[in-house]
C-alpha cells in the first residue's frame, strides 16, 4: 500500500491560511508525532487533528475525537463496467452488503449524501441504521433511500443554504451540479423522484442522479468542502472560503480551474472519485485516468495536491 503524503502545513492555523488566501505549501515532515503516511496541518489555536479516511470513491471517513461525519459511505462495490471499454452496464444489480461495510464502518453522527448514484447512495440504508447518524439529502435522494427502506426517523431533507451545527462540528448545505461531458453535455441517470416514494431500485438505472449537493464541514476548526463530482454551482460557491476541498476529476474542460478560480484561494486539494470502483478495495486504488489532469489543475492555482490510497488516511 502506498502512501500519499508525510508533510507538514506551516505557519497560522488553516482558518488564518484560508482567509489569508496564501497557498502554503506542504513540507517534508521532520515532526516525530507525524504518523507514516500521513500529512499533518500544524495546528495553531483552535485546531485539532482532522483524520479523513477514504474508502474509494467519494466515501470518507472524516474523524475528529469522538465526532465522525461519512461522504457517500459506498464500500460494497458490485461490478458495473463504469470504467471499463464496455461501458457502464445499466442493469447491474443494486446490493449492499453489510459483512464488506462493517470491516470499515464502525460510528457515525452525519452522512452527507451528494447525489442519487449507484457508487454512492446504497449502502447508506445500513450503515444508518447501524450508526444511528442523520442522513442529509434532497427530497429525490431520501425518497430513494426510504425505497430502500433506510430508517425514516432520521432523514433530514435539505436543498442548499442550511446552516447546522452539531456539537462538536457544523454541516453546511450548498446546491452543486453534478459534472457532464460529451458532445451533448450529459451525465448518467439524470431525473428525480419526488413526492411520493418511488418502487424499490433494483438497478443501477433506477438510483437517479436526484441533484447534487455540496458540503462544508467544518470540524476541528478544518473547513472541508465536499464535492461528489467534477460539476459544481459557480454562485453557490463564489468567494468561499476553505482550507481543503474534496475534488473529483472528471466533468468537462476546465471545470476544475474554474472552480479553484470561484472559491478564495485554497492552500489544500485532495482528489475523490478517482478510481475505477470495478476495482477491489482492499488493493490500491486503480486510476479510472482522470488524476493527472486534476493535478495540473490544482498546481496551476497554487494549491497543493495530495491524494490518499485505499483505506488511507490523512490528518491535517
Ligand atoms: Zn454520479
């Protein structure tokens, strides 16, 4: 297993770095507390370790002391030919199984869910109700998971713009896009399904794209924006502030340019979605091919990159 990074992010507390708009750059670690294979952000005042763990796809583990918040947690991985010549094959069937997701997931208090696809909402229903945690999705996106009979209690519907502190962290909601491409602009599965809760998927065609939402979580004193696709909303974004973003590759030319040119300067991108999740996950992570491009893009804007393997973590 290889490992990303070992360095250390320097100088004022990332808020500071982050309103400062100073890209700061991420140095050998010479520090004896910096685990093996793990990237350490300095902290200043009011900053803790930040543990993000990723387990293929966009599903993280984001951990601080007790508190732990989970992005698209997707770890059973059926095959669906996404990334194969073959093409994505639409009549895969959904499964979720709990003796791959409980090797992993052992607590949760948010999941965040970013859109309605196949790699990133079926394995929500269990892992919520092993967890307990609040689930955060549009009405199309909880509408799906109440299909798949996810416990009803504790879905909260959101749509962009909420505000929501938890004790030890705060969950904010922006609208987002979900990324496109080809000569007609189109992504997979797109269509929502609201009002009244539709048949149970079976299919990988039947979880609707639903929208797609971004996520700023902020945790200790870290604002991590999350973003599940290349795709992103320039309003929703414009001028926003924060010290790592989650960003995949993907979508159409130079969108990722765009996006780090939307938010304040970032001094910190670590690339989701980047490999084929056809691919076990229990080996390290197969680039679909999309990571070199979104590399360039990171470097051009001044922010530093950093990846994490399988079942990696980083802490910042
Ligand atoms: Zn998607």
């Amino acid at each position: 297993m290889t490992v990303s990074r070992r360095g250390v992010l320097k100088g004022a507390t990332a808020a500071a770095v982050g309103a400062a708009g100073t890209a700061v750059g991420m140095h050998a670690a010479n520090s004896a507390t910096a685990s093996p294979g793990q990237a350490v952000l300095t902290a200043g005042s009011g900053r803790q370790p930040v543990e993000l763990t990723w387990w293929g796809n966009h599903a993280w583990q984001i951990r601080c002391g007790e508190s732990v918040v989970l992005t698209d947690p997707w770890l059973t991985r059926f095959r669906t030919g996404t990334y194969k010549p073959e093409g994505v094959d639409e009549s895969a069937r959904i499964v979720s199984k709990p003796s791959i997701v409980d090797k992993y997931v052992t607590k949760a208090d948010a999941i965040l869910v970013h859109h309605g696809h196949y790699d990133h909402l079926p394995d929500v229903p269990y892992i919520a109700r092993k967890t307990k945690a609040t689930v955060f999705g549009n009405e199309t996106h909880l509408n799906l998971l109440r299909s798949l009979r996810a416990p009803a209690d504790q879905l909260s519907q959101v749509v962009g713009g909420e505000y929501l502190p938890f004790p030890k962290f705060t969950i904010e909601v922006f609208r987002s896009l979900h990324s496109c491409g080809g000569a007609r602009h189109q992504f997979a599965f797109p269509g929502t399904r609201p009002g009244a809760v539709p048949p149970t998927p079976r299919t990988i065609a039947d979880l609707v794209e639903g929208g797609t939402l971004a996520y700023v979580i902020t945790i200790g004193g870290l604002r991590i924006l999350s973003l599940s696709t290349a795709g992103f909303d320039p309003i929703a974004l414009k001028d926003l502030e924060v010290d790592v973003v989650l960003a995949a590759p993907g979508g159409e030319p130079g969108v990722t340019d765009r996006l780090l040119a939307t938010l304040k300067p970032v001094p910190l991108v670590i690339a989701t979605h980047w490999d084929d999740f056809d691919e076990p996950l229990d080996r390290p992570a197969v680039d679909w091919g999309g990571l070199a491009k979104l590399q360039a893009s990171v470097v051009a804007a001044g922010a530093e990159f950093a990846k994490v393997e399988h079942l990696q973590s980083i802490t910042l």
